[in-house]
C-alpha cells in the first residue's frame, strides 16, 4: 500500500458540489439575529443573539433547553463569537470580551482598553483548551480594513496576531479555529478564504479558495472541519486533509457561526436570517463513516483463572495490582497462552475458558524496574519467534534494574526438559536504549510475516520531543525498528535486513524501519494482509491510528495527528505520512490503545475490523479502512465498562482479547455477542 502522496487540508480552488444532505431540522426558531451556538463540557447549548442591528443593549445569550430559548445574559450589545472552557463561556461583545460563570453572572474580560488599536467589530472567538488562551477576530470596518486577530491570556492580556501588516489580502477577518495547540485557523468573511496562521511568528499560508462568505469553523472528534457560508446559506466539509471541500448543508438565509454537538454527533448552525438553531447529523458525502454502535458485549474471560503466586492484597493490607500487559500465543499447536505483567511475570495456562490455575513460565522481577510513578516503565514487550517449536526462543522487552534510564530487547529460552518452564539464565541481550526521561517507552516487540523482528520505542519521553529524536535518523529513540535476529553481524546480536529503507545512507541508524514516531502504544500486524497497524500516543489534543510502511515518516514532533504541531509545526508534506484516522482528545478520550484486526473464528461480523480502544475514557471502537477508497468507512463504538484498556491480543486462532488492571484477577476480556 503507497501513503507517501501529497497532502494538503484541502485544495485550493472549486468546491465539490456533491449535493447537500437533507435538510436540517430546526432546534429552536424565532430568535432575533442568533450569532454564535456552543455546547459546553455538561452537553448545555448556549446561543448568542445580536438583537437589532445597531441597537446596544438587547444582545444576550440563551440557553437552549428542550425546543426553548432560556434567557441566560442579558443586556449585551452585539454578542457574536461564544466559546467554552471549563466553567465559563466567553462572548465577543462588540468591542469587549466578556466572561460568564455557570450562574450567568457576566464581567468583562477583556475591555476595549487592553487592546493594543481599538477594536472595532469583534467577532469570532476560539479557545486553546490546554491553557485557556482565547483568540479573537476584529472584522474592521467590514469594509476590507482595519482588521486583526488578537490573543488575550489567561489574565486578560491582549496583544497583536496577525493584521493587514502581516496580511496584505486580509479583508474582513471572521471565524476562528485552533489547528492544534500552535496553529490558527482563520476564515476570511470578504474574500471566502481559509488561512493557517503559525502562532510562533504569525506566518500565514491560505489553504483554501472559494469557501463564499466564511463565518465559522469547527471540528469534530473525528478531525473533520466544517466551515459555513454566511451569505450563502451553505456549510461545507473537508473530510481530511486532501480533500476538496464538500457541500454539506444548503438552503439557510444566512450560516452563522456553527459548532459540533458531539455527543449528539450533529452539527448546530444559527440561521440568522432565519431566527434560528438549526442541526444536522454529520456524514459527508462521498467519506460517510459507518459509526453506528456494534451490538456486542465485553465480558470476562477465563473467569475462574487464579494467577499463580500473586494474590490482590499484600501481607501488610495493601492493594496489590496485578497489571497483565501481553496476552500471545506461541504458534506451536499447543494451544497455550502466555500472559505477562509489567513488574515481570510471565504465566502460562491452556487457552480453555474452563481453566484454573496459571503456571509461571518466567519470573525475572529482579531485574525489571517498575513503579507506579513511572508508569510506562516496567515489563512491556513479548513475542516468540516464528520456529519457537524448534528452538525454544522468545524475546522481551523492559526496563532493566542494572543501569538507569534504559530499556532492553533481550531473548531467553525455554528449558528442553520442561515446555512451561523458560530458562532465566538463558538471557541474551539484543538491543539496548539509553532514554533522557523515564515516559514514552513503547515497548511492542513482534515479528512480521517477513520472519524479521519489529521493535518500536518512543521519542524519549518528557513533553513536545525536545531532543527531536523523532525526526533524528541518528538515534533509535521515536521509531519502528526491523532487525533479523536469526544472524548476527558487526559483534551485535542481530544482523540489518539488505532491504531495510536506510541501509545505504551514512548519516541514518539502518535498524530503522519508519521514524516520526511519538510514542506507539501497541502495534500489530494483521494476519491476512500483513499490514502494520499502531496506535500512536498524541500529547496535546489528537490521538491517531496509522499504518506502518517502509521508510516512512509519521512526522512528530512537527504534526499531531492532521495537526501542525510547536513551533516548528507544519502543514501536510509529501514526505510525511498522515494518520488514516484520528480523535480529539477532551471529548472523546485521552491515551489510545492501539490494537489489533480480528480475524478470529467466533465473530465473523467483526472480521478486517481494526479493534482499538483510549485507555483514559475506556471506551471501544471497530475500525474499518477500505484501501480502494483510501479511507475510513467505519468507526463503530462498542458498548464497553469504561475499563483502562492496556493492551489488545490474539490467540492462536485469531481470537482478540483485551487487557485491564485488576485486584480480583480478572484482566482479561473478549467480545461476544
């Protein structure tokens, strides 16, 4: 499969007129000139209302509650952009910005006075959710001049990003949106432009044409931007990035500022002419994604397994977790499942619904370093080799005792006499990584259909790469690694594959497979088509699912998911590769759990489906990627108990289990119908 194509948010030029959906149902009507509409974290819709043009005073903000407006603030002038963040919802209010608790006790946050020129017409607002810096637009005398955007801190402070000076072609600055933590969207109302301003030194580059009047920008979970038409009455989409923008909605006298519904998956558009709210369900024509909820279950298994030697209390009364984070197989006919911890057990049981008791293949806690506050340390990878049935051999990968900072590939084997039973002074270190901080160590080891070994570890940890080693082919830290373990070469344990991407190029590691990696939690191959599919750790806002391709470049630390990412953040490049799916992480969860594709016996509805869950929200999904159409076709939630997901795994057959901390041992689950 190619991936490594040119990528852009959208293209500039025509809009793709596939046809609109039908039509949107109304949410509340006979408003007075409704601006802006913002659902907050508890799911409550506000709606700003400008009043009569021209008139200060009759401005307010409503809370829309069962079909009714509910007057929330009252004696504005002309509200237009309304935000949320945390407790509060922020308004543009002419030439001032104010703040309003949950109570609707309003202040004014932002006065006239604290801009660094006047403002003359403030209008959209957009908020950094991560620290709470607002960004506002001046849309100037609506004429072409005098427009600006502004940023106001935490404290009120406000100061200058970008106006004419720095944008000739600025007319009539509008709708708002950040692209990351370090980027901004601005949609241009006079010249029906779209313009991504680095917030690092307010460079702009315009990524799109011909958006009519633009009024508001918003995505949704998913990393889909939609983007209305104020005097045309329409709403376009851009599924993801390469491609056109897509009429989505048509037929409004006037698209105001739009927002996302999430829990309600639906669009909310003030129709100002129309004196209304307005929703419609979200799908895109021409990239529908299937995201109807599966009906299955997740349920205890091997409910009756009791792990030999662990018990979920201490002798002095604490709670002693057990933290299974590999289920695997040995592909030896024998029907066994091998479960390892991350302080460093590895149990053995019969793969039987009906067992009992688990036998202690491997215990080497003596030298595996985990604790609680270094959570992403520990034991963190296993995998056996291809021909384990003859020679006995398995690999690991944790945090070693015996030197700080560092994590080890290292191969044991079992004992001849005893096929339950590994060998501890078998060890025979493979690779070894030296890390700056203690997060971010990945740890999936497996091999591929190729008989090569896949390793992967993470950037080195701390926050935002800040030795770069993402996009450092001189370090192994923040790459997929392919070695062959069954030679060895150059006095190391393992020799490079003739074909790795890098194994001609002086200034590159030639272990390296693919690199930009932040940090992978979990990686699988699918057994049928051998694709490599992870789940890669976002940091600020975008968790994302990518699948792993010779010499690519997954882009961190200069993207996050579609995203730009710091200072040294870019758009879409030829040569990086985008995710094929992301979410956003305050509506929809914080950490994913990559996983795996099903092509086990039991659920045949599930089969090509890739499994995946966010080990903060718990929740679950069933992905599917159709490579004719390049895309998604199906996100599809299923039903689940909020559980910390650590890990997906399969047996033997192909049967997918998932992993959980426990103190009463049940860790592992599957799905059923």
């Amino acid at each position: 499969m190619r991936r490594s194509i040119v990528l852009a948010l959208a293209v500039c030029g025509a809009v793709s007129q596939a046809g609109a959906q039908t039509p949107p149902k109304d949410v509340v009507t006979g408003l007075t000139n409704p601006e802006s509409v913002v659902v907050n974290g508890q799911g409550q819709v506000f709606v700003s209302v400008i009043g009569e043009f021209g008139r200060d005073g009759d401005g307010a903000v409503l809370k829309i509650d069962q079909g009714k407006a509910v007057p929330f603030v009252s004696g504005l002038d002309d509200p237009k952009g309304l935000v949320a963040h945390q407790q509060w919802l922020f308004v543009a209010d002419k030439t001032r910005v104010l703040r309003i608790d949950s109570q609707g006790k309003s202040e004014v946050f932002a006065p006239a006075s604290a801009f660094p020129t006047p403002p003359k017409f403030l209008n959209d607002l957009a908020v950094d959710v991560e620290s709470g810096t607002l960004f506002v637009s001046d849309s100037g005398d609506l004429k072409g001049d005098e427009g600006a955007v502004f940023q106001i801190s935490p404290k009120g402070d406000v100061s200058l990003v970008l106006d004419k000076k720095g944008l000739p072609a600025l007319h009539t600055p509008n709708g708002l949106l950040l692209d990351g933590a370090s980027h901004l969207l601005l949609g241009d109302f006079g010249t029906g432009a779209l313009y991504r301003i680095k917030l690092a030194n307010s460079s702009v580059e315009k990524i799109a044409d011909d958006l009519g009047t633009v009024d508001g920008l918003a995505w949704d979970q998913f990393g889909r931007l939609f983007i209305s038409d104020y005097k045309g009455g329409r709403v376009f989409a851009i599924a993801r990035p390469g491609t056109k923008p897509v009429l989505l909605v048509e037929g409004l006298k006037s698209a105001a500022d739009l927002t996302v519904d999430p829990a309600a998956k639906r669009l909310l558009i003030p129709d100002m002419g129309g004196g209304s709210v307005v929703s419609v369900a979200i799908s895109i024509p021409g990239a529908e994604v299937n995201e109807e909820p599966l009906a299955l279950k997740t349920e205890v298994a091997f409910p009756n397994l009791q792990w030999a030697g662990w018990k979920g209390e201490t002798e002095d009364g604490r709670v002693n977790t057990l933290r299974p984070i590999v289920l695997t197989h040995a592909n030896d006919g024998s029907n066994r499942l091998f479960v390892a911890t991350q302080h460093g057990v590895i149990h053995t049981f019969p793969n039987d619904q009906k067992a009992t008791q688990t036998t202690i293949f491997l215990d080497i806690q003596d030298r595996v370093s985990y604790h609680d506050n270094t959570n992403e340390e520990g034991f963190l990878g296993l995998t056996f080799h291809p021909r384990f049935k003859e020679n006995g051999y398995f690999y690991v990968f944790y945090t070693t005792r015996k030197a700080k900072l560092t994590n080890v590939v290292t191969r044991f084997q079992v004992r001849k006499d005893d096929p339950n039973q590994a060998d501890p002074d078998s060890e025979v270190e493979i690779l070894r990584y030296e890390k700056p901080y203690w997060n971010h160590d990945g740890g999936t080891v497996v091999f591929g259909p190729d008989g090569y070994l896949y390793v992967t570890h993470g950037d080195g940890g701390a926050g935002n790469d800040p030795h770069e080693n993402g996009q450092n082919l001189n370090t192994l830290l923040g790459k997929v690694l392919r070695i062959d373990v069954d030679h060895s070469e150059g006095g190391k344990n393992y020799a490079i594959p003739k074909d790795n991407p890098f194994v001609d190029q002086s200034d590159a590691r030639p272990e390296i497979w693919a690199y930009g990696i932040r940090n992978i939690w979990r990686m699988a191959f699918d057994r049928k088509t051998g694709w490599l599919w992870a789940g890669e750790v976002g940091q600020n806002l975008w968790e994302e699912i990518d699948i792993i391709t010779k010499g690519g470049n997954y882009g961190w630390n200069r993207r996050e998911g579609f995203h730009p990412f710091g200072r040294k953040g870019v758009g879409p490049q030829p040569d990086l590769i985008e995710p094929i799916w992301e979410y956003y992480h305050h509506d929809t969860g914080k950490s994913i759990t990559g996983g795996t594709v099903y092509r086990g016996p039991r659920l045949p509805e599930l089969d090509g489906a890739y499994l995946y869950a966010d080990y903060v929200s718990g929740r679950l999904w069933a992905l599917r990627y159709d490579e004719a159409k390049g895309r998604v076709v199906e996100n599809r939630p299923i039903p689940s108990r909020g559980l910390n997901v650590m890990s997906f795994s399969e047996d033997e057959k192909g049967e997918v289990y998932f992993l959980t901390t426990t103190i009463n041992g049940q860790g592992i689950y599957w799905f059923s119908k």
